[in-house]
C-alpha cells in the first residue's frame, strides 16, 4: 500500500467531514424548530456513525430500495435527545444545548478540514519538483 | 450537500419568526381595538408551527448515506395562523362611542405582557437562525479554500 494514493493518505478525515456536516443539518433543524410544539430534538451517535461509513467498503451496492443492506450495516439511525427540562408544549430542544453542541460540531469540522487541508498539502508538495 | 441544507433550514426559521413578530406586531397594535359585537372585535392571532417535512427523493433514497438526512425534517414551516379562542374583555363605557345599548364595549382578547414576551422570544429565535447560517456559511467558505 503506498501511502500515496488519495484514498491511502487523506484518511478518515474526509468522511468525517461529510459526517459532520450531515450532524450540522441535523442540529440546525433542532434549531429552527426551537419554538415549534411537539418537536422531539434529534440527533445521531457520531461516533458509531464514523465507525460504520469507515467500513462501508465491505457493503454491497443497493440500486433498487428492496435491496437488502450490507452485512456491516450498523443500526445508527437518528436518535431522539433526552430533553435536561421538558417543556409544557411537548418540545425538547434545549436551545442552549443545541446551540453548543453546533458549535462544537462546526469547530471539528474546521479541526477536520485543518487535517485535511495539510495532506493536501503534503500530497502537493511530494508532486512538486524540486 | 448537507451544509447548503443549513442555509434552507436557517432561511425556513427566520422566515417562520418574522411571520411570528408580525403577528405580535398586529396583536399589539389592535390591543385597543375596540367595538361592540363578538364578530366583529379583533382577536389575537398565533402563528402554528410545524416540521417542515423533507421532501422525498428517490435518489436520496437509494443511498444510504442520504438516509440519515431524510429522516430530518427540512426546516420550520408555518401551517397557519389561528385566532385566540380567549375571552374577550366587556367594559362598562357607557359614553364610549362604540358602547352597545346596555353600556358595553368590547376590547379585543390581547394579553399585553404575553405579546411582549413573545416578541422577545421571536427576536432571539431569529438572531440565533441568523448566527447558525454565519456559521454555515464560514464552514462552506473554508471548505471552499481546500487545497490551496
């Protein structure tokens, strides 16, 4: 395996990226939804995910929706927040919460693309002749 | 891609909290509103919030990564807008001009410090919509300066 080639040498950085910017819709919408009665905070358990798309290469295709799933296919759906302090009108977005957890998403998505962009980088400056 | 998604769902609930604070805006502006049959008096009106379901693709469907973002719903929505079922407040003003013929008026079912609040509650809403598509945004900027 050389450690040249693009698949090889960005890692797993660049699903976490698409990951942490599917969690980013997905906090956003808890977001928006703030004030909307009945809404059930969602969320998924980030690390299971990255686990499970890092191994998506054993799984088969699926062209057609009755196909059956890969053998590796973790049950990681979305999940519904455990509200600190629920509220009279059946929501349990916690703003405050929400709003850090946003932000610590977006702050590893740059921390992910920091990493990402120095193999860039690297990968550039082994193609260059000096 | 989910981070243009955030631009949607941020527009969807800023647009949701401007229909909310308009309607604070109506509600406050006729608290005095006043007249003298039931029909006719001005009733408080509440936005009535709902999930914007995401419209299903088949495309999306067919990839499981697209799956966990179509369980999402795709922002706020407004499904409409009602009017206050509260009481309405009688006063005795029998030399009001609107006065009935027994001496009453009626004074639209407005609570003051309950649209006030809300108005907070909106303008924060709002600023918070705002602040998560800044956000977004300087996300997609960066990532748009890959590899340079």
């Amino acid at each position: 395996m050389s450690a040249l080639g693009f698949k090889n040498s960005l890692g797993i950085h660049p699903t976490t990226m698409q990951l942490r910017a599917s969690r980013a819709e997905v906090l956003a919408n808890n977001l928006a939804n703030a004030d909307t009665p009945n809404y059930k905070a969602r969320d998924f358990d980030f690390n299971a995910m990255l686990e499970a798309e890092s191994r998506r290469s054993l799984e088969m295709n699926v062209t057609d929706e009755r196909h059956q799933r890969g053998t590796v296919n973790v049950d990681s759906e979305l999940m519904y927040r455990n509200p600190y302090q629920p509220s009279i009108d059946g929501n349990t977005v916690d703003t405050q919460m929400e709003q850090s957890f946003y932000t610590e998403n977006a702050l590893r998505y740059n921390a992910s693309f920091q990493f990402l962009n120095s193999k860039f980088k690297g990968l550039k400056n082994a193609l260059s002749s000096q | 891609m989910s981070l243009t998604n955030v631009f949607n769902i941020a527009g969807t609930g800023m647009n949701a909290q401007s229909i909310r604070l308009n309607t604070t805006a109506s509600n406050l502006a006729n608290a005095q509103t006043v007249s003298s049959s039931i029909d006719e008096t001005y009733k408080a009106r509440k936005p009535w919030f709902q999930v914007l379901e995401k419209q299903w693709d088949d495309v999306d469907r067919l990839n499981r990564k697209l799956e966990i973002r179509s369980q999402v719903g795709d922002g706020v929505k407004i499904a409409g807008i009602v009017e206050s079922d509260a009481p309405l407040q009688k006063r005795y003003e029998p030399f009001h001009p609107m006065a009935d013929e027994e001496g009453y008026v009626l004074y639209p079912n407005v609570n003051v410090v309950e649209e006030m609040t809300d108005m907070i509650s909106s303008s924060r809403s709002y600023q918070m919509n705002v602040e998560m598509m800044k956000t977004a945004k300087q996300m997609l900027q960066r990532t748009l300066t890959l590899g340079q």
